[in-house]
C-alpha cells in the first residue's frame, strides 16, 4: 500500500512538472515572441525617425542653399545696378561737359538754325507757336534765333519764351497745344541715357 501511495505521488508529481513545464516553455515562447515583435517594432520605428531626419534636414539642407544662392544673386544684382549707375554717371558728366563747350561753338549755331527751320516748316505760315530757349542762347545767340525764325514767319505768328531748365536747343508748341517738338540738347542727352544704359547692362551680363 505504501508502495502504492508513493508511486501515485510520484507519478502526481511528475504529471504536474511536466505541465508546469510545458506551461512555462509556453509563456516563454509567447514572451519571447512579444518581446522579438517589440524589438522589430522598435528598430522600425528608429529607422522610419532616422529617414525622416534625414529627409527633414536635406530639406533644411536644399532650402538654406536656396536662400544662400538667393541672397547672392540679390547682392549680384544690387552690385551690377550700383555700376551701371556709377558708369553712367561718369559717362554722363563727360557728356554734359562736352555739351556745354559744344554750345559754345559754331557747329551748335548751325545745329540750332538748322533745327529751327525744320521744325518751322511742319507748320502752316499763319499758324501760332511758341518758343522756348535757355537763358545762354538768349544772351548770346538772340539775333540769329531771330532772324532765322522771321526768315519763316510774321512776328505776330510766333513768341519766345526764356527755360533755365534748357541746356540748348528749343522746346516748341503749337499755339492750340495740340503739337510739343522736343529739340532740346536735354532730351538728346536723355536718349544718350538710355543707350548708355543699355550698353552697360549688355556689357555687364556679358561680363558675368
């Protein structure tokens, strides 16, 4: 009986160590398993965060590149403007001053008649207009605008008028206003101007 008893508990014990076993081998596995989709999980998600710094800071990379080419060619920009106005500042003063001794000369008297006469010949005989001459002209070449202009016209068809704006040349309107001819050595120098303008910036792009 004792015999008996003893191989019951024996094989009791050994039914529940097996199951106790098998139980655990179980919860190991399923712990295991938890613990390896944990891990892949993590490492996923390390490396989704790890592409997508990578992809934020070549962003950041492309973007500040971009705002670094930007402001250099801004800077670029600003510094051709800046030369092209020097330049044509310097061009223009030369210009200005051989204009003023041009004035002076007897090339510019004929200039002056001969301008005067092609303008006066696109007006009617008796139709009004009115003159304007700088202040030197005036003074010193009077009696030749004078003349040239009664050489076409009665005194009472015409009137003259005195601009300290004007450098030489005339400025002249129809007495209706309906027609300005613009024949003053200003607006002559302005058309420079704007060629000068041009050129330099031709030549600066080319130089770039």
């Amino acid at each position: 009986m004792p015999n008996s008893i003893e191989d019951k508990i024996s094989l009791f014990t050994k039914v529940i160590v097996e199951r106790i076993e098998i139980d655990f081998q179980q919860k190991k596995k399923k712990l295991v398993k938890y613990y390896e989709s944990r891990r892949s999980t993590i490492i996923k998600n390390n490396e989704k965060r790890k592409k997508a710094a990578i992809v934020s800071a070549t962003k950041d990379a492309i973007t500040k590149k971009q705002q670094m080419i930007l402001r250099s060619r801004s800077a670029m920009h600003l510094e051709v403007l800046k030369k092209k106005q020097e330049f044509t500042e310097r061009i223009m003063e030369k210009v200005k001053r051989k204009t003023r001794t041009f004035t002076g000369t007897a090339e510019y008297i004929k200039f002056l008649k001969k301008a005067i006469k092609q303008v006066l010949s696109r007006f009617s005989d008796d139709q009004f207009v009115n003159f304007r001459f700088s202040s030197d002209d005036i003074k010193k070449n009077q009696e030749i605008i004078l003349s040239t202009i009664k050489s076409f016209r009665d005194e009472d068809t015409y009137k003259i008028e005195v601009s300290d704006s004007i450098i030489g040349g005339f400025f002249m309107k129809s007495g209706d206003g309906r027609l300005e001819i613009d024949f003053t050595v200003n607006s002559i120098m302005e058309d420079s101007k704007k060629l000068i303008g041009e050129y330099l910036s031709s030549w600066l792009n080319e130089e770039r």
